[in-house]
C-alpha cells in the first residue's frame, strides 16, 4: 500500500501549502472527530427538550422547531456535524491504514475504531428515524419486509400513535444511550497511549465550528413530507452516508449486500493480524547499564515500559525498566533518551550504528571530504523525501563506501552526494551522509555532537511534522532532548527541518541555502535559543505559531468548509422500487 500512502502525503502536501504544517486540520482528525461529537452531543440535547416521540407527534415536533431560527440553526447543525463526523472517522481509519499503524500493539485502536464507525452509523440512522419523514418511513418498510410477521400491524391504523409510541420511545433512548456508549469506546480507542490526546487544538475547534455555523446558515435543512402509510413511497432523497443501503438493497439484495459488507467488516477486524508488519523492536534492556532513572517510562507513548524492582541485584539502583513486547511498536524513543545505552533496539544496535557512522566520517576527512549528516526517519526515506540527494559519488570518494560491514544492518547509512544545477556534484555539498532510524526521536545529542566533532560540516535532522509523527511524539521528544543539550552542539551546524513525508522540495530548499552558505532555515523556519547552540528547526514555539496563525486559519477555515460541506453530495434522489405495499396492506 506504499503507492497509496504516496498519494495520500501528496494531498496533505497541497494541504500545507495552504495552511502551513503547523496549521493542518488533517493532522488532528482524531481530535477533530471528538471536537464533532461535542457538538453533536450539545446540539442533541437541545433537540431532545422539544422533541415529543409517537407516530402523530414526531414529525410536528421536528417541524415545530425548524420554525425558528435557533432551532432550524441547531437541527441543521447537529446534521452537519453527524455527516461531518462520519466522513472524518473514515478519513481518520484510512490514514491509519495507509500509514500501516493498525497491526502489532495498535490492534486495539484498530479493532475499537472499527466499532466506533459501526456505532456512529447505528446511531445516526436512528436519528433519521425519529424525524418520521419519508427516509423513516421507507427505513420502516424496508426493516418490515426484512422481519415480516406481526410487525406490520403496529403500524396499521387505526390507534398507529398508541401502537408506536413504545418503539418511538425505545429508538429515542437507543439513539441517546448508545451516543454515550461512545465515551466509552474513545476511552478503550486510546487506553494503550501515554498522554492521550482527547481535545484538539483550539484553533481546530474553531475551525470547525465557524465550518459548521457556515454551512448550516447557507444551507438548512428542510423539513420534508411525513411518513404516510397510507401511500407508496415513489422517489425519496436519502442521506447516503446513512442511508444510502437502502436504495443499493433495491439493486442488490439483502443477501448481497450484507453478506459484502459483513465479510469487509470481518476481514477489516482481523487485518491486524493477517497483514502484520515488521518493526526493529521490540527494544531490549541491558541491566547493569540501567540506572532506573524511568525517563524511558515516563517517554513512551505507547506505555511499553514497566519500572518493576531490579532482579540483578544491583544496590546502587533500586529499580530497573521492563519491556513489554506486545506492546513495543519499535519507534526507538526510549534508546534516545537513555543516556547510558542501556536501552537498545533488538535489530538496530546504536553501538554499531555509531561506529560505522564515526568510520564513514574519518573515511570521508582522510579523502578531504566534508559531508552533511542527515538523520531521518524511515518515512521520510520510504516516500521519497530524500530524492533530492542523488546516488551519485564525486570522484574523490567514488568506491570509499562500496564494501561496508555495516550493509547488513537493517536500516544503513547512506552515502550519496547532491547535484550542483549543471548536474555535477556541488564542490560546497561533496558529500551527504543519511542515517534513517525508525523515528527521529531515536536520535541521541550524542550523535549529533559526534558527527560535527568527525569532521561534518553539518548536522541536519529532517523529521516528520510535530502533529504528524508515525510514533506520535518523536519531533517533540528530540527538540527537548536537544535544547538540553546545546551547549555540546556547535553553533549554526545543526538544522531541523520539519517536512512532510515526500516534500523534497522543502529538502532542496535547505540545500540551495547551505550551498550558498547562508546555513539558515526557510523563511517559515523559526529559531529557539539566543544562539548557544546554533540549534535551528521548523518547530514553531506557542508565541511564533499565534503570529502566524492569521495567514493559516482562512484556508483551514476553507478546507474544513469544503470537506463538510462535501457530505452534500451524498443526499440523492433514490427511487422505491419494490413492492412494500403487501407488507403492510
């Protein structure tokens, strides 16, 4: 699915053009989805004060209340949002899916997201129900001829209100109880992370909520016709998000049709399992190294460390780290942020990493070479981020690196020089040295400082944006570690740059400044410290990220407007064609 998530980072690259990754809504649809659920749940309970249940009160309740502008704008909106949430909780699985982030220790998010979909389904066709129009009436018919037998009386007249109002009744407390239910499945969603995120920024929350207050004002919605069961239904526009089965049963069949979307859903449930993938974890602990400092267990964010009372015996510390291999994704974080290399990576030895990085330097300054140090993550390799560097070698380090003990590491360093404009290798960029590791928070301040002390004429990390990180807190993590660490880092040798996956353009932008010697950012790069350690990044501090939220929040605002308001299309004009009338008549 590698060419899939390559179009996917596509998109969301046209997407930061516009908004900037600091200011991309598509970054927080998790958040985004809980944000619509708010709504949903504040915009309910407003309609369910003047809702009245029963066959003869629904639909003139309903009306009732699109008579005034507060209830029209609240009806409306609570529409909007119920779309809105579907299409977001889909986008949201399908970048999970794309990004292969649903199988190993994420099984449960997976699983748990899957029935939080079935469930907002559920409950939204209920809410269509209640509205006892010509979608619930046809809803009715269908489910009728589906159950057949005495069903169908209740809904004969005479006394059809005080036959239905039980089931009125019933649906009214489905659709309120099992919208709580969702708390509870967004709680299991995110009980195996640390420091879950369950509110989305607030210039999100805004985004969104001007989106829908937009959208319901431009277009609100109708009241419709009232279920009649004293006529046939002939062509009904039908919401097909919630809906749309209906009219697909019409061509299909029931059999068909659920026995399809039955085995999806089975083979969606077991994908964790039957496509899982592979990681370099999980990560090893080295007791005697291990001083039970717990900065590892407090960094995780997959909660896959225990600290649990040494077994070694070791008086000097009284507890040690335990790795919970289930749950290990292999991101690296904890081999970063231990200072004494007592945590590794099974597959991925810092030990020999280093060493053949500190041996490809001391090849590189005996030829007279110096390089640039890239450290990466394997994303950004994957999807081509790092294109820009060609595989070329210059004549004075052709064949240095041809024959290295260290090709059999699972994730190599990487020699390869950059063309000047004439396609030569630049005189100024003879060589770049790319180290890839799962995530960029892997990275220890050691290494940075080794490669500027082995002769590197830069040390530059290209890291995925801070909202989008495979392993959730990787940039986040590295940036803390770092500014902790300026005072061994040379000053202006060391650039951050934040990119999306396969934006090489922004990797050529830093190129043709560092060719220039100008050793500086784009100019939407933000600089933290007064220059002790010449740390230089894209990551925007709270102050810098509000200065330039005025240029980033209209085309948020636009985006989320449009991709709301493309739920629109899926009200369509479907025609009954059965026979429903034997069923009741």
């Amino acid at each position: 699915m590698r060419w899939m998530e390559k179009w996917w980072a596509r998109g969301e690259r046209l997407v930061n053009q516009l908004t900037s990754t600091a200011f991309n809504p598509f970054y927080h649809l998790g958040t985004l989805a809980i944000f619509l659920l708010i709504v949903l749940a504040v915009t309910g309970l407003y309609l369910t004060l003047f809702y009245r249940p029963g066959a003869d009160r629904a639909f003139q309740s309903v009306a009732g209340m699109s008579t005034s502008w507060l209830g029209s704008f609240m009806r409306t909106t609570h529409r909007f949002a119920s779309d809105a949430l579907l299409l977001v909780v889909l986008l949201h699985a399908g970048k999970m899916l794309l990004g292969d982030r649903f199988w190993g220790s994420r099984w449960l998010a997976w699983v748990s997201g899957l029935g939080l979909l079935l469930l907002i389904w559920v409950i939204g066709v209920m809410g269509y129900w209640l509205v006892w129009d010509h979608q619930a009436q046809w809803l009715t018919e269908y489910l009728i001829g589906l159950l057949k037998g005495p069903i169908a009386l209740a809904f004969m007249r005479p006394a059809l209100a005080s036959r239905t109002f039980s089931f009125f009744v019933i649906v009214l407390f489905l659709h309120i109880f099992l919208s709580v239910l969702i708390a509870l499945g967004v709680w299991i969603h995110e009980l195996r992370l640390s420091r879950a995120k369950y509110w989305a920024p607030r210039w999100v929350m805004v985004e969104a909520g001007l989106a829908l207050v937009i959208l319901a004002l431009w277009r609100p919605v109708s009241v419709g016709f009232p279920a009649d069961f004293g006529r046939l239904l002939g062509q009904v526009t039908v919401d097909g998000l919630y809906l749309g089965f209906l009219p697909l049963i019409e061509r299909v069949g029931n059999m068909a049709f659920w026995g399809a979307s039955g085995l999806l859903f089975v083979l969606l449930a077991v994908l964790p399992w039957a496509a899982r993938g592979q990681h370099l974890g999980p990560a090893v602990i080295t007791n005697p190294l291990c001083s039970g400092c717990a900065l590892c267990f407090s960094e995780c964010p997959f909660e896959a460390i225990e600290m649990q009372p040494r077994a070694d015996g070791d008086p000097r510390f009284e507890h040690q780290a335990v790795i919970n291999a289930n749950l290990c994704t292999g991101c690296g974080l904890c081999v970063g942020t231990c200072s004494t290399a007592g945590a590794e990576l099974a597959s991925l030895p810092t030990g020999l990493v280093r060493e053949q990085l500190e041996g490809m330097l001391a090849r590189a300054q005996t030829s007279g070479v110096s390089p640039v140090v890239v450290f990466t993550c394997q994303r950004h390799v994957a999807l081509g981020t790092l294109s820009v560097v060609a595989d070329t070698q210059s004549e004075s380090t052709a064949g240095l690196f041809d024959s290295e003990p260290w090709r059999s590491l699972p994730m190599t360093p990487a020699w390869s020089t950059v063309p000047s404009s004439g396609g030569n290798p630049h005189p100024k960029m003879a060589g770049v040295i790319t180290l890839p590791v799962p995530c960029v928070g892997m990275v220890q301040p050691e290494w940075v400082r080794q490669s500027l002390a082995g002769g590197a004429q830069a040390a530059v990390i290209v890291s995925c944006p801070s909202d989008d990180c495979t392993f959730r807190e990787g940039p986040q993590q590295l940036a803390q570690r770092l500014g902790r660490h300026r005072s061994m880092l040379r000053r202006a040798h060391v650039h951050w740059l934040e990119a999306a996956p396969g934006d090489g353009r922004a990797v050529a932008a830093l190129i043709r400044n560092m060719e220039s010697g100008r050793w500086r950012m784009d100019a939407n790069a933000s600089e933290e410290g007064n220059g002790e350690g010449g740390l230089r990044h894209g990551l925007r501090s709270p102050s810098s990220a509000f200065r330039a939220a005025w240029r980033s929040v209209i085309p948020g605002l636009a985006l989320l407007v449009v991709t709301f308001g493309l739920t629109l299309a899926a009200f369509r004009p479907a025609t009954v064609t059965s026979e429903p009338a034997g069923a009741i008549r």
